[in-house]
C-alpha cells in the first residue's frame, strides 16, 4: 500500500501521526527541491526504527569519529571485519571490540534518528511517499524504536521556538554577515562554542543560511538557532540577497519561478520544471543560481548541450558556485577531459573548503590523477 502526495496538502507532522496512529510499518520518503535534499524515515508498528537525510550522508562510524566516541583504529578494525565477511552491524562489531558501550552506541543511533526526523518536520513544501513492507524489509536497528508521539511533541517544541527565532530571522534566505565595529571602545570578546565557530567562520557575506546550514551538514534549525544568538549578541547581521536590499518585484517573481520548477523537479514534472527555471532565467539573464537549476532540468531532460551551455553561463556569473563548479567538473570527467575536472575540483576545495563537496571534489582528485598514472603506464 502506497500514501503520497505534496506536503502543502498534507503536512509532515499529519503524515507521521497517521502513520503512528495506524501503526504501519514500511518506508517514509520526502523530498524537497527547493532544498536539493531528500530524507528516508523507517516504521515499525507506528515507531520509527531508522532514519537518514541525503545532506548529511555520514555513516554512524564516521560521527562516533568525528564526536571522539571511538579512534581511527578502532573504526579500521570493526571495518576490516565487515570486508573479512563479519554479517553484523559496524556498531556491534565496536561494542564487541570494547570501542564503545552498547548504551553509548544506543544513544548516538537514536541522536541520529532525531536529528534526520527533526530536520524533517520543519519542511513544509516538498513531496511525500510512504510504502508498506513488511518488517524483514524495514532497515533499522532491531533494538531501538522511537515513539513517534515523543518526536512530535519535541519537533512542535522547536517549531515554537523557531517561531520566537523568526521574530528576527524571517527565514533562511537571508545573508548573514559581521556586524561593523563600534567606533569607540573595545572590540567585544566572543565566547562561542566549536559548533557556534563553525557557523560563524561559513558566513562569507554571500551564501544565506540554508546554504551555509547544507555546506556544514547541520539541520536548518540548528544554524537558525545559533544564527539567532550571534544577531541577539551583536555579532552579526542578517539581510536579504543583493547587497541585504529588499527584494525588487522581479527578484520576488524569479524566486517564485525557482520555487516553482523545484516544486515541479519533486513531483517528476521535468517539462514543466524548465519552463518555470527558463522563465526564471528570462527575466533574470545574470541570476547564476536560475541558469544552474536550468543546467540541470535540461540533464535531466536528455538536453546535454543546453545543459552544458547554460552551466558554462552560470559558472561565468558565478566561478565559485560549488555546486556549478562540481557539475562542470564531472561533465569534463563524463568526456575524458580529466585535467579539466581536476582543475574545478581543485577550484571547489580552494573556494568552499571544510564542505561536504569539497570533501568529494578531493576524493575525486585522488581517483582522477589515479588514473591518469594507470593511463600513462598503459601507453608507456
């Protein structure tokens, strides 16, 4: 059995209730274009069993790592027992090796669970779809279920928090940059926690929130939240795109076309996604995000030399735009052009360093210069 639909019809907080309600047990999918992300959420019996967001693809041993839970070592033994044949999970293999408690491994899953759910709960447009399985089908840790009535009341709690929050940052479109110096006196000292400078140091006066929130792998709410904390403390400032002027008539209706053709994107409506990002591009010729979304469709749609031609526009508008750069880059590797791709992704970790596509257009570096030394042998 299949339940889905648009969630301007039918809200996430319905859809979780429901299925809490009904006790179902299968797989909850939701995808949002408007922030390039899509999240998957496991039932079993109504509770939620698994959960993970394609923003923060992180796998749980990675996280124990970066959280100082578990060693380098320790993460390279539980995986070369998974490579040797070992069937049980990568934290169980941990807990087995005494790298981590079976309390401390239960609280990280379920801390992963919440984050993937409570991001979820904020979206409010995008498109949902859940299927029925049965239970050998649903992934997950068979010994953590997480009562979906509990995760609703925590996600209406920061949803009425996010609501005091946009009291002075009315969403995540807005540009942050750092407030000017008094004339007189003293800097003021900041006492911020490793999380709060890491928000601050992404805030390059160009990127708003949403986009800062996807380059560090954190939810909306939490760059919200500190976001908030740094504006309420004098830190910085926010405004809207171009130059924090507000939006002239035009910008409002080429951000509506935007949202429109991502609508379309989540609903598989290819055909009418270009005509809204073409639109878009129209009454906005030097917009670089407008021809990027357009590069896309148009990949998407079969149309590789339009696609091209429009991420060439783009990328001429914007030259460190990192999606742009890491499209280009994988266009040029697709030809064989690999010196090419290696000079974007070079681009990408010099212009958005510490960010998931950095990370990827380093891996990717590796591999091409891989092969172009296997190449190389190979004609020797």
């Amino acid at each position: 059995m299949a339940i889905e639909g648009p969630l301007r019809e039918l809200s996430i907080h319905d859809v979780f209730q429901l299925l809490d309600l009904s006790r179902k047990t299968g797989r909850l999918r939701v995808s949002s274009a408007l922030r390039d992300n899509e999240g998957t959420v496991f039932f079993r019996g109504g509770r939620v069993v698994g959960a993970s967001i394609r923003s923060n693809p992180h796998p749980l041993g990675t996280l124990l790592l970066r959280a100082g839970r578990i060693t380098e070592a320790d993460l390279a033994r539980a995986r070369a027992a998974q490579q040797a044949g070992a069937s049980r999970r990568l934290g169980e293999l941990l807990v087995d090796a005494g790298a981590l408690s079976a309390r401390e491994l239960r609280r990280h899953v379920m801390h992963q669970i919440e984050v993937v759910v409570f991001e979820l709960l904020s979206w409010q447009e995008g498109f949902f779809s859940f299927i029925e399985s049965d239970e050998s089908e649903v992934t997950g840790d068979d010994t953590i279920e997480v009562p979906t009535e509990s995760l609703l009341m925590e996600g209406a709690r920061r949803l009425d928090e996010w609501t005091q929050i946009s009291e002075t940052i009315p969403h995540l479109g807005v540009v942050p940059r750092l407030a000017d110096l008094p004339d007189d006196g003293p800097a003021p000292r900041l006492d911020l926690r490793p999380n709060e400078w890491e928000v601050l140091a992404a805030m390059d006066g160009e990127r708003d929130l949403r986009a800062i929130a996807t380059a560090l792998n954190r939810s909306d709410f939490e760059v919200g939240r500190i976001a908030f904390g740094l504006v309420t403390t004098g830190i910085i400032v926010c405004g809207e795109p171009a130059a924090l002027t507000p939006p002239t008539p035009v910008r409002r209706q080429v951000t509506d076309c935007l949202a429109d053709a991502r609508e379309a994107m989540a609903l598989d409506q290819w055909d009418a996604a270009a005509s809204h990002a073409a639109t878009a591009v129209a009454m906005a010729p030097d917009d670089a995000e407008a021809r990027w979304t357009l590069s896309r469709i148009l990949s998407r749609l079969g149309r590789e030399a339009e696609s091209m031609e429009q991420l060439e526009r783009a990328l001429v508008l914007h030259p460190d735009h990192p999606a742009g750069l890491m499209d280009m880059a994988r266009a040029c590797a697709r030809r064989g052009e690999l010196d090419a791709a290696v000079a974007r992704w070079e681009r990408l970790v010099a212009s958005a360093p510490g960010t998931p596509l950095a990370a990827q257009a380093a891996e990717a570096i590796v591999h091409a210069r891989q092969l172009v030394t296997v190449l190389a042998g190979q004609h020797a």
